[in-house]
C-alpha cells in the first residue's frame, strides 16, 4: 500500500491543579477544514483536524474509502452517559448517545470531504493501527477500494488519574492525545509516494518473533528497529543483538501516553527531516499487553514500512 500523505495533530495533556479543561480545539478544527461545526465532541474534532490536514496535501476522490482507528474512541462522552445510566438512574439524552459512536467522527469526515464509499471506525486496545491496517490491506486485495484514507485518534480526559485507571497505567505517567492520518493508494500518475506500507506480521512468543524476522529481513537492506509502548527497552536491545541490525529510531521521548502512538511513530518516520531515514525501512514492534498462555508468551505485531522519498 503506498503511502502518498500525513496529516497529524497531537499535544501532552499535564497534569493541571485546575483539570476542569483540556486545550480548546475550535481553532484548529476552523484552521484545518475551513468549515464550522456545531455540537461536536472532542474526539470527532481530533479526527477532523488530523483528516483534514492529510487530505490538503492530495487531492482524494469521492470513492474513498475511509478507516478510523481508536483505543478507547470517545472516553469523554461513554464516561459522562454511564454516570447518567448508572448512578443518576437517567436516560441519556440522544445527542450524547450518538456522540459515544466512532462512526458519528466518521459522518462528520466524510461529508466535510465528500466521500462516499466503505466509512468505518474499529477499536482494540492491543494492536489498533496495526489492526486496521491489516483490515485495509484485505480491501485492496479484495478491489473493494483503490484509495483509503486512513486514521487513528484518541482523545484524553479529566481527571487524568481516572483516565489512567481506565488504560490500566501506572499513576505517575504523562499522557496525550493524537490523530494521525495516511492517504494510500495505488499508482497516482505523475506523483510519488512518500512511503509504502509492506505488511504486518504477527508472532506468538519471542522465538517466534526471531524467526519471522529472519525470513524477512532476507528482502530488506539496511532495516531499522523501533518499539511500541508496551515493548519494552531491554527486549529491544536483545532482539536487535540477535538479528545483528545496526540503528534504532525513537519516536517516544517526551511523548505522553495514547493507544494508537504507534501511528504517530510512522508518522514521524515519514515526515521527520532526517537524511539517514531516506530510503530505508522501518521495523515497529508492539507486544500485546497481555500474556497469552502460562510460558509468559506475548503476542507481537511488526509493521514495515518503507520510506521512499524526502
């Protein structure tokens, strides 16, 4: 799937004494679609400034197939109408019922931009961009869509020590929010892709990881490692010692926490303006975040991507 435009927005979210708000996002959502909207919630303001952003740099046909992505889509509103269900004993009123569906994000994008084919929003906390990746990589195969634009976002909530509980972190890390998008496509005439998106490749255990490695790195020259969020340092260091590969990239410092950081890692590769990127291609590793039998064995998912030009 070749990759031909990035568009991403994303900020820390602190730790405030105040916490009653997150940074207004009106502006940037004016600022990226030229449009207004009115009653719309966070996370379908994230998904807007990122997809818009992406979609300035391309021109996208109507036959578009849009994908959304999210670890927890939006926390702010399911939140709020359990506590109404739950503890005021009350129905939600419809509009805030419709704001906890992903696809309400999906409605707001695809009018905004005038698509009108395959619109869909997906979640899974353990591998989500590579997930949906996997799923648009089926459609092309099956000739369902020719483009895809493609995103993940997810937004943030006060309090933040309530947020962490709900993404089972530890109470001291820092968090974030982000939406980062991709246009791919097949051949556009007269136009080069940035990148290309090769596959994703699922492995059971750490022996096995090595071994799917292997066989591909057999087709790849000069690779480069980068790790997820849950794949921890130490196993990085020891896997790139066993498959002998040369440069790491890290695209985690001083990036607070959201489930789909690992599209703002492509993200990053692909627009970071860094000579020794060009050409090469990147290996990002995540493991599942938990266990899936008695050996300790973790799921892990590579996805490989190739950056083609400046």
């Amino acid at each position: 799937m070749n990759i031909y435009a990035v568009g991403a927005y994303g900020q820390n979210i602190l730790d405030d004494s105040d916490a009653n708000s997150l940074p207004d996002l009106n502006g940037e959502v004016k600022a990226s679609t030229t449009k207004s909207f009115r009653r719309i919630n966070r996370f379908t303001q994230l998904a807007l400034i990122g997809s818009h952003r992406c979609a300035s740099k391309v021109t996208i046909q109507s036959k578009t197939g849009l994908y959304l992505v999210s670890g927890q889509v939006s926390t702010d509103d399911i939140a709020k109408m359990q506590v109404t269900i739950f503890r005021d004993k009350q129905f939600p009123m419809p509009l805030s019922f419709v704001n906890t569906l992903g696809n309400t994000a999906c409605f707001y994008i695809a009018k905004s931009l005038g698509l009108e084919s395959i619109n869909m929003c997906t979640t899974n906390y353990n591998f989500p961009f590579e997930s949906l990746l996997t799923l648009v990589s089926l459609d092309f195969k099956r000739n369902q869509i020719k483009s895809a634009l493609v995103g993940a976002v997810d937004e943030c909530m006060h309090p933040l020590a309530n947020h962490r509980r709900r993404l089972w972190l530890k109470d001291d890390l820092m968090l974030a929010e982000g939406s980062h998008w991709f246009y791919l496509s097949e051949d556009i005439c007269d136009t080069a892709p940035i990148g290309k998106i090769h596959r994703v490749i699922e492995a059971v255990g750490f022996n096995d990881l090595v071994t799917k490695l292997r066989m591909k790195l057999t087709t790849i020259d000069n690779p480069i490692l980068s790790n997820g969020f849950n794949f921890c340092e130490n196993t990085l260091l020891r896997l790139q010692e066993t498959l002998d590969i040369k440069e790491t990239y890290h695209y985690r410092d001083g990036v607070g926490y959201f489930n789909t950081l690992t599209a703002k890692g492509i993200a990053d590769f692909l627009q970071q303006n860094d000579s020794r990127l060009f050409g090469r291609t990147l290996l990002h590793i995540n493991s599942s975040y938990w266990k899936l039998n008695t050996n300790g064995d973790a799921s892990f998912r590579v996805l490989i991507v190739q950056r083609i030009s400046q």
